[in-house]
C-alpha cells in the first residue's frame, strides 16, 4: 500500500503553498484564541482533505490562489467540525492529544469552533468563486443535519442499512465530495470533470468511513480510538448492522434497543460482530464503493495526478488507523 507522504510528492510544491498559507490563519493576536489554535496546529492528521482538493485541481489544470484558498477553507471547516463533535460525544481525546473542550472547557470550545467555521466562510469568499462558496456553506449545514440525524437515531430502535449510508453522506462523504468538487471547480473545470471528481469524493468518503466504523470492532489497539467506542455511545454501525442481518441475535438487538451498555455486554457486542461476518461483510461493501470510486476517473488520461488519486482511495480503504 502506498503512503500518504507518496500522495503529498505529486503535489508537493502545491502543497508546501497550502501549508505556509495555512500557517498564517493559525496566528493570532488575541491569547487565548492564540493558544487554542497552536494546540490544534500540532496534531494537524494527514490533511486527506486539502490534499484531495489540490489533487483534484492539479487532475484538470494548473492549482491556483482559488485553490489553495479552497483547500484552507475547508481544513478549517473540518477542524471546527472536529471540535463541535468533541463535545457532543464527550471525547476526552483527538489525534492523540487532549481535545479542545478537555484542555479549556465546553464555552471556550465552542467558541473557538465558531471562529474556525467563520473564518473558512471568509477565506472560502478569497476563491470569488461563488459556486464554491455556495458549496462550502451547504457543507456546513449538512454536517450539522447529518450530526443530528445520527442522535436522532441513538434514541430509537436499531436502524437500517440505509439510514446508516444516509447519516455517513451528509456526516462525512459530503466534505470528501466538496473537496473534490470544489477542488476542479477552483480552475474550471468542465461540467463533465466536476461530475466524475463529485462521485469520486462521495464515493472515497463513503469508504472512509465504513472503515473507521470497522475499526471500532477492530482487534488492533493501534488505531487512535478506543475499541467499542461507537457502540457505548449508542452508534450503530455497518459491521453491528450486517453481522445482525446474518445472524439475528435477540440478546444483541436487546443490548442495543435497550442501551445496555455495560462493559460486558459491549464486548458482548464486539465478539457477537466479530465472529459472525460483520466486519468481513462492512470489507465487502467498502470494496464495492471503492471500485465504483476507481472506475469515476476513467474519463482522465492516465499519469501521476490520476495515480496518485487511486493511491489515495487505496491507502483510504487500506489504512490501520
């Protein structure tokens, strides 16, 4: 499997660009907002985002001001949504490091969040690309639905399949879309090129997270979350979903429509999807999503950009962490 750093070659210039425009909107004179943005700046993840919009850029022209300008943008969205869900799920830590509401408290994350969904609007408007800022301020309002949607679904019975592919669209395969959308639209790209890039996103988005979701009844204690963390907090996932469609359990479906989350009955849960096909079924649909995501760019002539994007989707579906 190729690596992220592999991906980041292609576009290194451009990327060295993204991350010293980046710099900038991390400082800040006021202390305390200072402080909180150089917590954050030190666990910055693998930036999948930004690079999926300067890759998507690079695929149908030259990166330009437009697109770097996108990709900040939405790497602030991101991370302003990363410290709202922090409080809303009670995570104690992101990226290895205490997360925002836990170092400071629930108002001073709030807050900061608020300043980091701000200022993505105000760089977003820097592109004077207005079907990119129309993009990008729909993104803000369907993470928020899809947020809702998935706790409006912790308080009722076990959902289905398709309110699961539903809730992961809006929470997160429509931030990989607009980047990729976004990211062809930042040099002009044709109607037909913004298309395959949108399906592309959705798709490698779909895939990032059912991957995520099979970690969560992963054996490996190296992925960055506590095993099990999804299911005591209510979250019921494609592996849980897909392994009680092949095994019907009344003991389980009790566990879960009852919110007995005990510690015994969550490994309870983990071994039940373990050992019954949940984990290899989630592989097998996140496998069809991924070569449906593959086959969007065949519309692209083949060299490194193209490569690098199916490098992307492979380390996507790959990764252990």
């Amino acid at each position: 499997m190729k690596s992220i750093e592999s991906v980041k070659n292609v576009i290194s210039k451009e990327f060295a660009l993204f991350e010293s425009e980046f710099g900038k909107v991390y400082a800040h004179d006021n202390q305390l907002l200072s402080s909180i943005l150089q917590h954050l700046s030190k666990s910055k993840g693998k930036q999948v985002r930004p690079l999926l919009v300067l890759l998507a850029a690079k695929l149908c022209g030259a990166v330009n001001n437009a697109s770097i300008h996108t990709a900040i943008s939405l790497e602030l969205l991101h991370t302003a949504s990363l410290i709202h869900d922090d409080i809303v799920d009670e995570s104690d830590e992101r990226r290895g490091q205490q997360a925002v509401h836990v170092k400071w408290n629930n108002k001073v994350a709030v807050l900061a969040g608020d300043y980091m969904l701000s200022n993505s609007l105000n760089i977003a408007v820097k592109t004077q690309n207005i079907q990119i800022l129309e993009l990008i301020s729909d993104l803000g309002k369907s993470l928020a639905d899809g947020e809702l949607l998935q706790l409006s679904n912790t308080r009722k019975l076990l959902q289905s399949e398709q309110d699961y592919y539903t809730i992961i669209r809006k929470k997160t395969a429509l931030l990989f879309s607009v980047c990729t959308t976004a990211g062809a639209l930042s040099v002009d790209a044709d109607s037909a090129q913004v298309q395959c890039l949108k399906q592309f996103g959705e798709l490698l988005g779909m895939c990032f997270q059912i991957q995520d979701d099979i970690f969560d009844y992963s054996e490996n204690l190296n992925i960055g979350k506590p095993v099990g963390n999804d299911i005591s907090e209510g979250k019921v996932t494609l592996p849980l979903i897909l392994a009680l469609r092949n095994t019907p359990n009344a003991h389980i479906l009790d566990i879960v429509e009852n919110k007995r989350f005990t510690s015994e009955n969550i490994n309870h849960v983990l071994s039940f999807v373990r050992n019954n096909g949940g984990i290899q079924l989630a592989q097998e649909v996140m496998e069809r999503f991924r070569a449906e995501a593959a086959s969007t760019l065949c519309i692209f002539p083949d060299g490194e950009v193209k490569t690098a994007m199916l490098e992307m989707l492979e380390y996507i579906t790959k990764r252990n962490k």
